[in-house]
C-alpha cells in the first residue's frame, strides 16, 4: 500500500511541476506590492549606507531612525512574500528554484539587519561592519527581486 501512495504522491506533485501557466500563483497585485517592499527596504539600506559611509564615527542618534524605517520596510517585504506564499507555490521545477532563491535572499537580508543591529547594540559600533552589512541589505533585496521576476516567468 505505502508505494502505491508514495506513486501517488510523486505523481501529483509532477503534475503540479509540469501545469503550464503562470510560473507563481500569486497574482499581480502581491507580486507589484512583493517588488514594491523591495524596492523600498533596498533604497532605504542605500540611503542610510550613502549617508554613513563617508564618516569616520557613527552616531547612533541619528542613524537610529533610519534603522527603523528599514525593519519596518523588512517587516512589509516579509508580509507581502507571506501573502504570496499564501496562494500557493510557483508552478515548475525552475520557477520554485528562484523562489525559494528568493526567499534565501531575503532570509540574508533580514540577518544583515541582525548584525548592523548588533554593532548599534555596541558602545563603539565598528563602522566598516555596520556599513558593510547595510549595503548588503541592499544586494539581497535587489537579488531577492531578479529571483522573483525569475519565479514569475511563463
């Protein structure tokens, strides 16, 4: 009985793989407000990256709001991929390959806010950390986008 199952299972989950179609099941408007969540935590980590990198200390003060701004933006790109995850995985091998890409980058880019987090948590943060880590902020979420668009191919 358990291999019949197992046929079953295997058999169902390629026909999902095979569906033609639309690569994701999110529709258009989770997909523009997904790609709008990464464009606005990515300008934010560039904006704060621009206005720190010329420094020679950091003040806390002042960095402080944009840090929150970006948790928050963080916080909107993981409700819009949680709503897109929602309507169900992307259809074909490749397409939930670059979701699940997207998905990891994003997971990086929420660890680089851990660790510029950390270096404010410091009493002398080390600059070239914090800088480092917010402009990674950035890469993720422009590598987490290109996997989307990926993801959302025909």
């Amino acid at each position: 009985m358990k291999p019949i199952l197992r046929r079953m299972a295997f058999g169902m989950l390629f026909a999902l793989l095979i569906t033609p179609g639309s690569a994701a099941l999110c529709n258009k408007s989770q997909h523009e407000a997904l790609t709008e969540a990464h464009h606005k935590a990515g300008a934010l980590a560039q904006q704060l990256y621009d206005d720190t990198d010329h420094l020679k200390t950091l003040d806390k003060a002042a960095v402080r709001p944009q840090m929150e701004a970006i948790a928050a933006a963080l916080q909107q790109v993981r409700e819009a991929e949680q709503e897109c995850t929602r309507a169900g995985p992307p259809r074909g091998k490749i397409a939930m390959w670059d979701y699940q890409q997207m998905l990891n980058h994003q997971q990086a880019a929420y660890a680089d806010l851990e660790q510029v987090q950390k270096e404010m948590a410091l009493e002398t943060p080390r600059l070239n950390h914090f800088i480092s880590a917010a402009i990674d902020i950035r890469r993720h979420l422009d590598m987490a986008e290109e996997s989307l668009r990926e993801s959302m191919l025909p």
